[in-house]
C-alpha cells in the first residue's frame, strides 16, 4: 500500500519496480490499469511465415501460371543448350575441329522450337480441337512408313540402314531428303490434342465402356504397336498421356485396374518381340530389353559389366559419383571423353551431374517440379473441358518422360533410352516439347482471372500482334455485362467461370424469363 499504490493509480510516479525502470514497461494507466508488456523483438533470422506469405500472394496473381511456365521452361532450354555444348564440344573438335558444331545445330533447332512455341501461344482452344487429328494422322502414317522401311531392310537382310529412293530409315529417325525427324514426337502431340477432343466430346458417356472402346483403345492400341515396336520407352510415355487424360476425365478406379493389366501384357509382348527383331535388336540375339530388365533387378557386381550390358549403367555411375556436391566445374567432365555412350542425348544428367554436382542436379529436379505444378495447375483453372484435358495429358507427357530418364541414368529404373525433355540434343523433340509448352502458354493465358485481367489492362495493338492476342473473357463475363430485367446470379457462383445451360428451358425464353423461371431453372 502506500507509495507503490499511489503511483501506479496517479501514474505520474516511477513505473513498478522502482529505479530507472524495466525495458519493455510502459507506465500503467491513470485508472490503475496493469501495464501494458510489449512482446521481445523476434530474433534475426528467416521469417518462413512471411515468406510462405508472399509466396502465397505471388501465386495469387492473375498470370502466375503464365509466368511459372515462361520462366521454368525457359530456365531448362538455357541449361539444355549449355549442358549440349559442355556434353558435345570434345566430340565435335575431334570430328571437324569446330567444337560448336553440335551445340549451334541444337540451338537452331530451339529456334525453331521457340516460332513454334510463338504460334501455338497464339492459337485459340479450337483451332488446337481441329488440329488434333491431323497431327495424330501425319504422325500415324510416318510411323507406318518408318516400319516399313525397317521391315524391307530385314526381308533383304542387309546389315545397311533401310533406304528407298529419297526415303531411309535408321532406327527411330527417318529420313526425307534432307530432312530428318523422329515420328514417335509428333504421335505424343498428336494423341495429346486428339485424345483430348475425343473425351470432351464424349462427356459423361466415357463412363460406359463401349464409349472407351471406340474410337480410343483401337487407335491407342495401333499407336502402342507402331511406336512401341521400335521405341519402347515413347510407347510408356504415350501410356502416361492416355493415364493422364483417363485420370482428368474421372475415369473409374477399376477401368484404371483393367486398362493396368492391358498395359503390362503388352509391355510383356513388347519386351519378348526384341529376340525377334523388334527396336534395336536382331532375330536370334540376345534380347537387350530383357537383358535391361534383369539387369535393373539383379544388378552384376561392377567387375563382370565388361563392355555390355550394364557398361553404360556402371559409366553413368562412376560420372555421377565423379560430380560429388558441388561438381568438376562445367566443361570439365571427363566421361564424356568417350567414355559414356550417349552422353549429348540420353545420358546427359549423368554428365551434368559431373559438371555442376548434386546442386546442379537439384536445381533441374525443382524446375522439373514447377513444369509440373504448373501444368496441373493450369488443369485445374482453366473452365473448358479441353483445355482441361489436354493441360494434363501434356503435363504428364513432359514429366513421366523427365522422370523416366533421371530415374534410368540414377538406377532408380531400368534404361529405355528415352531423351531428357530441354536438355537432351534432339531436333524433332525440341521443337515438340516447345509446341506443347506453347499451348499450355495459351490456356494459361485462358484461366478465367489471367483473361479478365489481360482485358482489364489491355497491351498496345502491336504487342498483341507481335506476342498474343487477347484471350476470349469466360463466358459469365460476357454475359454478366448485358442488361436483364431480373436478378443475376449471387457473386459467389457467378465469378467461378461456370458455363450456363442455355438449353434448360424454352428456346427464345431466357431474355424474358422472370425471377420465378430462373429460380426453378437453378433448382433444376
């Protein structure tokens, strides 16, 4: 009592405690109300909840989708055409003295990827439903042509590569003059866009298994067979895109289960077809894909790989373990000397992992990985059907490839010999993946929010006409800026995009259709 007491009511006094007072206390109210004690600084250091905020605001941003996929993209074809000129400069100097011979080739190739990439950003929804079955058709016959090439060579039973006129075949590329292209890329893009059409156009009926029967399983069964003969590695990227259009189409679990049993009996018959010549083997050779097989199940001890079978596995291994954490320093690999086969092309991670070490592997895994979210994420955004579709059928085509290759050269899967999407030295597969980037670009630019802001702030005429056109507004938009007598939608349905059947009453009746009609309509 006494003195304390007084100065904490009059609160002209000392603060509690006496002496020249606490840190951190501030002097009580005149009421007598307890002082007020304010919470200690928080110690330096990263602030995770305020960066997972500004992450979360990034991310909340109309075109965040558009510009994940830009810059990711983007990222991996600059690590690509320099993993290519670190993979390939020795080999080319020995060939022509020109140690920019492959990596200049490479990089035309990813300019014409980059055009490609330009006009299919630039393509609506529709045009890519009409150039479905085209690019599929083109793809078809090609890989008709390359077998049959390839089935003229064995029936003459030379050991020379097919060739017919100015046709000639060797054994995943084919040749048309001058021109060289591998028809297993184009057939990826092409059941992308048609698979898409077709499940779209289908709707709810997909649930019914006559509906899957035609047309989807005789052309994917035929497709199967003529990549899958030569190619069994684009064969499983082709089963990735149709799980991925099945899987956003909400197929059944136990359509999923047979389809699985399906796959693996054909994947069976294709692994046995190499003892009879199928891909790269010979009639009464031993059969490589078998040997792959056994080979990632029951690995030999490193001593007994000689110089087949598992010589490129051990290579990759020792170039890996070469790397370390941080690397040799870029360009200063020394597996490439000959010593890795196929280290510009399939087995270019285990060069870059020599080069840049496991960081460098890291940092292409994490843009791998926002390739991936991005793609789904513009799935999920996105309101047309198609668009839906064909986001995630691509997504799983770029990335079940990626992880097939990373997971052959790490041993974490058996070798198929399938190029690494961006980084690998590869024309025709360049200039696919920059085509199927450049749609995803379009309907990200298409997601609902990304189409109202790009119309809210419109560029100038000639950025429109140099980079994009302006995409379509979702359709309630549109309509939401039309007079009408009665009452729209509450603002909770009417901004997620939601296309309105305009065929749930009376032809003519919806412009004068009053609050009553429209309710029943919703109840309906």
């Amino acid at each position: 009592m006494g003195e304390d007491e007084g100065t904490a009511r009059t609160g002209t006094g000392r603060p509690e405690g006496g002496g020249d007072g606490l840190p951190g206390v501030r002097p009580t109210g005149a009421r007598g109300a307890p002082a007020a004690v304010r919470p200690p600084d928080p110690p330096a250091g990263v602030d995770l909840a305020g960066g997972l905020a500004a992450l979360r605001g990034l991310l909340a941003r109309p075109l965040a989708s558009y510009y994940l996929l830009i810059s990711s993209s983007g990222l991996l074809l600059l690590i690509g055409l320099t993993m290519v000129f670190s993979a390939t400069s020795v080999r080319a100097s020995a060939a022509d003295g020109n140690p920019f011979a492959m990596v200049a080739k490479q990089a035309l190739f990813a300019l014409i990827g980059l055009v490609a990439f330009w006009i299919c950003q630039r393509l609506p929804a529709r045009t890519f439903r009409v150039l479905g079955l085209p690019t599929l058709g083109v793809a078809a016959l090609l890989l008709v042509l390359l077998d049959v090439l390839h089935l003229w060579d064995k029936l003459n039973g030379d050991d020379r590569d097919a060739v017919l006129g100015p046709l000639e075949a060797w054994q995943l590329w084919l040749y048309i003059g001058p021109i060289q292209l591998q028809p297993s890329e184009l057939a990826k893009f092409g059941l992308v866009l048609w698979g898409a059409d077709m499940i779209a156009r289908k709707g709810a009926a997909l649930g019914w298994w006559r509906e899957l029967a035609t047309p989807l399983f005789p052309v994917v069964g035929l497709l199967f067979l003529l990549v899958g003969y030569n190619d069994l590695g684009t064969m499983l990227c082709l089963l990735a895109v149709v799980v991925g259009l099945l899987w956003a189409a909400g197929i059944r679990k136990r359509v999923f289960a047979t389809l699985s049993v399906f796959g693996l009996i054909g994947v069976g018959l294709l692994v046995a077809a190499a003892s009879i010549g199928a891909g790269s083997g010979e009639e009464g050779a031993k059969n490589y894909r078998l040997t792959r097989l056994t080979m990632f199940f029951n690995p030999p001890p490193p001593d007994e790989c000689g110089l087949t079978d598992c010589y490129q596995y051990l290579q990759a291994r020792y170039a890996i373990d070469n790397g370390g954490w941080f690397g040799v320093g870029l360009g200063k690999s020394s597996l490439k000397w000959n010593w890795l086969p196929e280290a510009h092309n399939d087995f270019i991670f285990a060069i870059l992992a020599e080069d840049l070490g496991v960081v460098g592997c890291a940092v292409v895994l994490a843009l791998f990985a926002v390739l991936a979210y991005t793609g789904l994420r513009i799935a999920r955004r996105v309101a047309d059907p198609f668009r839906r579709l064909a986001a995630t059928a691509a997504t799983a085509w770029l990335v079940s490839q990626a992880v097939i290759n990373i997971g052959g050269v790490v041993g974490l899967l058996p070798i198929t010999g399938l190029p690494l999407p961006f980084i690998s030295d590869g024309g025709s597969a360049l200039v696919v993946t920059l085509a199927a980037i450049g749609m995803l670009a379009s309907f990200a630019r298409a997601e609902p929010d990304a189409a109202r802001a790009l119309h809210a702030r419109p560029a100038s005429r000639w950025v429109r006409l140099l980079w994009a056109p302006l995409p379509p507004l979702p359709s309630a938009r549109r309509r939401g800026k039309l007079p009408a007598p009665a009452p729209r939608e509450p603002a909770s349905r009417a901004g997620t995009g939601r296309r309105r059947e305009p065929e749930a009453g009376p032809a003519g009746g919806r412009a004068r259709r009053g609050r009553a009609g429209t309710a029943s309509e919703r109840r309906r």
